[in-house]
C-alpha cells in the first residue's frame, strides 16, 4: 500500500469564497477535448460528445417526466450519469492512473465542470483506501439539471439534479472499485443557494440517513441489468420449484449501449414463443440471458433446462436430448426422459448447437417443426410444448453455408438471433461487474474487503479480457480469496505477475478455466490479416511449407532461450509435438 491509496482535502467553510478548479489545473483534460466541425464530431479523449442546447435538455427532462413519470425518469437520468461518471473514471485512470490518486480522483469535478453540468467545490474529502474511508463533501454551483428543472416547474419539494449525482457515484464507484453513493443534502432546486452533495460507501450509509435506501434504489449494479427487465421476470426456480438463490438471479449487469441493446432484444421476443439464437463468444454470459429470457417469458413458471451439446459424448447425445425407452440398447435398463420432455412447457437452452452431429440435426429439426419427439429405441412420437433457446460461439450461417450443419435447422434456429458482445466491446460495464462480482464473491467467501487499490482498477480497466464476463468473474473470485481479509484487492491478487496490464496475463482454455495466456489450450485467433500476408509473401518466394515449420519452430527455440515447453506455448502446440516435429525434420 502507498500514500497513493489516500487523498485528503478538507476546506474550512463558510468564508464565502468559491474554490472550484482553477484552468491550468485541468489542461491535460481539456486538450483531449477536440471539436472536428469537418466530420461533425467532438471528441472527448476516444468518446464521442455532444453539445446539445441546454434549454433543449430541459424540454427533453420534461417530456420524459410526463411519459414516463418521476420514478422512471429519475430511475433513468441516475443511470445515464452513472455511465458517463464511470467512463470518466476510465479516462481519469488512464491520463492520471500515474500520478497520485488525488490527481485523478479531480478528473472527476474537472470533466464533469468541462462538460457544462456544475462548478464544484470541495468541501471535504477524505478516502484511505487501505482504511476503507470514503467521505466526499462537495458544493455544486449553477448546476446545469437545477436550472432546467427551476425553468420548467418552479421550486421542488426535493433535490432533482439526478444525472449529475448519477455521475458523481459513477465516477467515484468505478475510480475506487466499491459502490459509492453519493446523495444530495440540499439542491438550488428547492431554493436552497447551491446543492450540496455528500458520498460514502454504500454500506456506511444507515437508516437514519433519511431516504439514503430510496436513494439507493437507484444505483444497485444489480438493477442496471435493466430494472424494466428485472421487475417483469418472474424469480427463477429450481426443478423441485424452489426460487434460485436471489445472487444467482439478479446476475445480468451492464448499462452499456450493447448491452442494453441485447437486453431490449431480450424483451422484445421474450413473450412470443420464437426459437432464440444467442451469438456471442465463450464467457460473454449467453446462459444468462436464456435464463433471463425464460424469466420473462409465458413459460417463467415451468422449467428451465440448460444442456451443453459440446459436453456430451456424441454416441450419448440423442439419449440425452430426446430420451431412451428401455432395451434401446445394452444397458439401457430403464425407459429414461430426455432433456426434452423435461422442459415440456418450459425452456429448452441447447448451447454450443454447433457440434451437433447430423442424426442429432435430424432429430432437432424434427422436433422444432413438428413439436413431437422420439425416444431412442421407441417408436411412439410424443407430443411436446418446448420452446428451444440455442447458443453458439461459431458462425452458424457459414457452416450451413460451407455444408457443415444442417441450412434448414440454421434457418429454424435463427428466427430470432441474439448478439451478446464481448466484454471489451462494453468496458463501461466493467466497474458495474467489479462492484457485483466484489459483492457476490466477498460474501460467499466469508471477506471483506474495502474496495480495489487504484493500481488495481486502472489495471481492470485495460485488460482485455479474451475470456470476456466469465475470466473477469474468475478473477475477482481469486482476488477475493488470495488478498488477507480487511485489505482491498490489488493487482497482484488479480494477475499473477507484474507484466504491463494491457498484456493478456491470464486467458481461459476451452473448459473456461484460468490459465496464463501461454498455456491456454485454444491458441489466440491467429490475426487474419498477418496470416494472409505471410502466405502471400511464403507463396512468391515458393519456400517450402517444412521449410516454414521449421523456421518458426527454431525463432520459437531460440526466443525461449532453449526452453522446449515455453517455445511449444508460444507455437501453440505440446512440448511432445515440438519435440517430434524438431526431430522429423533433422
Ligand atoms: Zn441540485
């Protein structure tokens, strides 16, 4: 722990002079921000902006209150500044991550002045990480939302600047890697001089902070998965109909466009009875959403069945699927249900459909098409009410194309398909999954743990995550369990070594398992571009294919400094493979 995990600032009030950032301060900032009028652009660091007519952001406000009402329309703003606080802090920790925590911890005031909402003035500011202190007293003048709100309806009866405390918590949250709540005391809204806003951890805020709880409604990671979603799911239940664990439920987090399209998708075909097909690489969460599409669907009450078709031996997977009548086979000493008519009037999730075999294929075609199945080693169709949600990590439509499965199931599976991005297409949702996964991991684990170290999060935030959701939820769980009770999680309890963060240290195999990048199973997607490149300069020059192979095997060697196993990690193949290729080739 350095001195780097505190800042400490603590303005004697009430002389009346208004200490807000003075310019200078804020330069590095500014000059990411970049107006490009010929691509009618405006550019903050790597984000687009907007500017938008301040007045016409008050209609905007009030037209939302009238549709949607104050509750939603609250609900809403809190979370939209909630996502551009804690883009912020990505950006805080990427220009300032160097510096002292108090430098970046500014950026947040600093950009949120630069972007035209409020001047902001400490109060008092107190956070030792390693201490878990979190208090943050800040005065905001001219705030942009109490203005709109004064034009549009007068005097409220209670603070109204939503979006800017939404982004205050955000931007706090995501710096420090623990929820932070940030409330407003008073607001100019309610005739009150300027607003005055106070945030602590979420936890330190009791239930004599009057409204603290209603506060906090709105800003729980878990009720970014969308709380329309969430509020119409029925709870998920166990096959003997008892509710799933309430952790396991709420899993779904992300306020990211991406994810939020995903979502509304989710929404939109949940009722109907359509075959879903969910796209999406390995870890991107795609069980979730079919547990969440059952959830909401006409079926949320009838079972959910989940099957990996990949995990399955090939000459066991019809069993499996449709059932056995007994005597099918040697040892198949009673009739059996299949997954099938277990999710009769329920949810079928048939993930990695694409290493369906053909007879598998039929019988699945079969199935959607007519409703009925057979058990093996029966004749009788059985009538069944199924609606089928598949998932793939390949390109379907090429295999079908390439004669690879089945275009006809291809056509039937892809009625209604579904892409879920990976995580480094939604870094906004990473803080969100840090604070859920913190949470979750923290208490099934028996710790505590006050947070993340800011070296930790500004690492968090650079990884590429090539086993999206699921390597990041591994990697906090580690954390979790490596770091010494009371001490927040620092980077080394997340990666192993101190190799520069934006290097894949860690990636996952094809069982989803942690591994070093190194040693992952499933070598990285050889980059396409690079691959055709080589081909065509190897084909011009007519070097032999061997030739090739023992090019790259001896670089590998000699990069490895003689180590066979390293080189063989490097090649993607075993140390036994290296060996023996070397060797044919002498
Ligand atoms: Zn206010």
């Amino acid at each position: 722990m350095t001195a780097d995990d505190r800042v400490s600032i603590h303005v004697e009030p009430g002389d009346g002079a208004r200490r807000v950032p003075r310019l200078s301060d804020l330069r590095d900032l500014a000059s990411r921000l970049k107006f490009a009028p010929q691509d009618g652009r405006i550019w903050l660091d790597e984000q687009r902006m907007l500017l938008l007519h301040a007045a016409d952001y008050a209609v905007l406000r009030r037209q939302l209150l009238d549709t949607l009402g104050l509750e939603a329309t609250r609900a809403l703003l809190t979370r939209l500044g909630y996502a551009a606080g804690s883009r912020d802090a990505a950006l805080a920790l990427k220009l300032r991550g160097r510096k002292s925590l108090g430098d970046a911890f500014a950026v947040g005031p600093q950009l949120h002045a630069l972007e035209g909402f409020v001047a902001v003035e400490p109060v008092r500011i107190e956070v030792d990480v390693e201490r878990g202190i979190h208090y943050v007293e800040q005065l905001w003048h001219d705030s942009l939302e109490a203005s709109a709100h004064l034009e549009a309806d007068g005097v409220a009866a209670h603070p109204v600047c939503w979006m800017q405390i939404g982004y205050a918590s955000g931007f706090n949250s995501a710096l420090f890697g623990r929820p932070i709540l940030f409330r407003e005391v008073q607001c100019r809204a309610t005739g009150a001089p300027h607003c005055r806003i106070v945030g602590k951890p979420v936890d330190q805020w009791c239930d004599d902070d009057e409204g603290a709880e209603e506060d906090l409604r709105f800003l729980r990671p878990e009720d970014f998965v969308n709380t329309a979603l969430l509020k119409r799911a029925e709870p998920l239940r166990q096959a003997d109909g008892r509710p799933v664990d309430a952790r396991e439920q709420a899993f779904m987090v992300g306020a990211s466009s991406g994810f939020v399209s995903a979502c509304h998708k989710l929404q939109q075909v949940a009722s109907t009875n359509a075959t879903v097909l969910l796209l999406g690489e390995t870890g991107v969460g795609k069980e979730r959403f079919a547990r969440m599409l059952h959830r909401l669907s006409r079926r949320a009450e009838g079972p959910f069945v989940a099957l990996n078709c990949a995990a399955i031996p090939e000459n066991l997977l019809e069993a499996e699927l449709f059932g056995v009548e007994r005597g099918a086979y040697t040892g198949a000493t009673e009739s059996r249900k299949g997954r099938f008519e277990r999710a009769d009037r329920g949810t079928l999730f048939l993930d990695e459909i694409g290493t369906l075999n053909e007879a598998a294929q039929a019988k699945l075609l079969r199935a959607l098409q007519e409703r009925e199945i057979e058990r093996v080693g029966g004749s009788a169709a059985r009538r069944i009410d199924v609606r089928v949600v598949a998932a793939t990590n390949v390109d379907l439509a090429r295999r079908a194309r390439e004669g690879q499965f089945r275009a006809d199931l291809f056509y039937r599976l892809n009625v209604f398909p579904i892409q879920v991005p990976p995580l480094r297409e939604r870094r906004d949702d990473i803080p969100l999954l840090l604070q859920h996964f913190a949470e979750r991991y923290g208490a099934e684990h028996g710790k505590h743990h006050p947070g993340f170290t800011h070296r930790a999060i500004s690492a968090l935030l650079n990884y590429d995550y090539p086993g999206n959701v699921r390597e990041l939820e591994n990697l906090i769980e580690r954390a979790i369990i490596l770091a010494p009770d009371g001490a927040p999680l620092d980077r080394q309890h997340l990666f192993e070594s101190e190799l520069s963060e934006t290097d894949p240290v860690l990636a996952l195999d094809r069982s989803g398992a942690i591994l070093p990048a190194g040693l992952a199973t499933a070598p990285a997607e050889a980059d396409e571009a690079l691959l055709s490149d080589l081909v065509e300069r190897a084909l011009d020059a007519a070097v032999p294919l061997d030739a090739l192979e023992l090019a790259a095997m001896k670089e590998a060697v000699r990069r490895a400094d003689g180590n066979l196993s390293l080189a063989a990690r490097q090649l993607g193949i075993s140390r036994a493979q290296l060996a023996y290729r070397l060797d044919k080739q002498k």
